[in-house]
C-alpha cells in the first residue's frame, strides 16, 4: 500500500485542528496533523502509543505534566495511557505514528490518497 501526496481530505476535528491519515497497516497508522496557532488539544490519554515529528510551526507539549516548547525537527513520544496536550504557538504541521493502529483514525483517511 502507498499513501500519495494529496492537499484533499483534511477534516477539522477540533477547532483549529485539522487531520488526515495518511497510511496505515495492521499494527500502525500514521497521520499528519495541521494547526493554527492559538489553537488546543485539551487533555487526553488514549491506548496507543503515539510518535510525533514537528515539520514546521512551534507547539508547546506536555507529556504527564512535563512540558517542552518544540520547534521544526524535534520528536516527541507519548507512552501508551499517558496524559498529554498541547497548545499551538505558530501554525504547525506534525506527522505522528500510532501503535496499535487507531481504529478511530480510519475515517480521516481520503480514499483516492491510497494506492494498494
């Protein structure tokens, strides 16, 4: 399966939160993410482990209460379970790596991106 570049098929999921999937297997699923600066991702924990590169902007991330201001080519990882959000200084664009696959991320991914 191949995931070809493609402006389509972002959704908002929460305000100045935008997301696509980009490819998946059966154990991963990988999705980029662009947001607007001022923009939130409250708190959350979710069962997949989640691997994250920040490929412009600055976010500030926290991951179970320690925080770090990121900026293009830094990395996060976000251990399964763990309690994490973040807060968008600039626009941004992250590429992120789910483990297991998230299900739940299925639907962000346009179809006529996917070459199998």
């Amino acid at each position: 399966m191949f995931g070809i570049k493609s402006d389509n098929g972002y959704i908002e999921v929460l305000k100045g939160i935008k997301i696509k999937t980009l490819i998946y297997g059966q154990d991963t699923l990988m999705s980029e993410f662009i947001m607007k600066k001022n923009s939130k991702l409250l708190e959350h924990s979710h069962l997949n482990e989640q691997t994250g590169y920040l490929v412009y902007g600055k976010i500030r991330l926290s991951i179970n209460g320690d925080s770090m201001l990121l900026s293009p080519g830094d990395s996060w990882n976000i251990p399964s379970n763990v309690k994490h959000k973040a807060e968008i200084i600039e626009d941004s664009l992250a590429i992120e790596i789910f483990s297991p696959r998230r299900d739940d991320y299925l639907k962000y991914t346009n179809r006529e991106d996917i070459v199998e």
